[in-house]
C-alpha cells in the first residue's frame, strides 16, 4: 500500500498542494479538511485518527507531540508514520521529498 498523508494544521495549505502539482496520485490531507479531524484537535485526537485512517503524519511539531506519541504508544496505539519536517526547508523541498517517498516506499515501511 503506498503511503497516504495528513498534514498537522499549522502546515501552510501551499504545502499539500505543491505535492499534488507534483503528484496528482499522492493521498495527502490536511487537518481541517473534510474527512479529517477539525481545526483544533488536540494531538492525542490526531494521533487515534493516525492509527485508524493509516496515514502518516507530517508535521514540525517537536513541542507536545513527542509526549503525547510516547503515551499514544504506552497504551498499546501505534501509527503509520510521522516526519518532522526541516524548519528551514522550503516548501518545494519539502513536496519534492514527500513525493520521494511517495515513489519509493510502502506505507508498512513506516510503521511506528
């Protein structure tokens, strides 16, 4: 299975769609999109919607989600994946690698 995406809300939307310039194919959301957790959401929330919906997350969020992975994790829940992006990468950088990924791995590869 190819990896699908969710893009943590304070992503910029430029950044989901310059992937699907890229790759019309990819699978990639953002929270606040339909479908998706609301605006808001708290990153316990966005980490059950992770295991459920097999999507990895990409974020740069290295403030709360670390503890709230570990206690995700603590309570048997696991996820498809979770990139923490470059801080100071562009974001034709950034497409250009989630389309890397995209194109030569498998979603499996990225578990937990």
């Amino acid at each position: 299975m190819k990896p699908r995406f969710l893009l943590d809300e304070n992503l910029s939307p430029r950044f989901k769609l310059a992937v699907l310039r890229l790759n019309s194919q990819i699978d990639i959301l953002r929270v606040g999109d339909l479908n998706t957790p609301t605006l808001g959401t708290l990153d316990p929330e966005i980490l059950v919607y992770l295991q459920q919906y097999q999507r990895i997350l990409l974020t740069d969020n290295r403030k709360s989600m670390p503890e709230h992975l570990e206690a995700h994790w603590t309570s048997n829940g696991y996820i498809w994946g979770l990139f923490w992006l470059k801080p100071r990468a562009t974001i034709k950088e950034l497409a250009e690698e989630v389309v890397l990924i995209w194109e030569t791995t498998e979603a499996e590869e990225w578990k937990d």
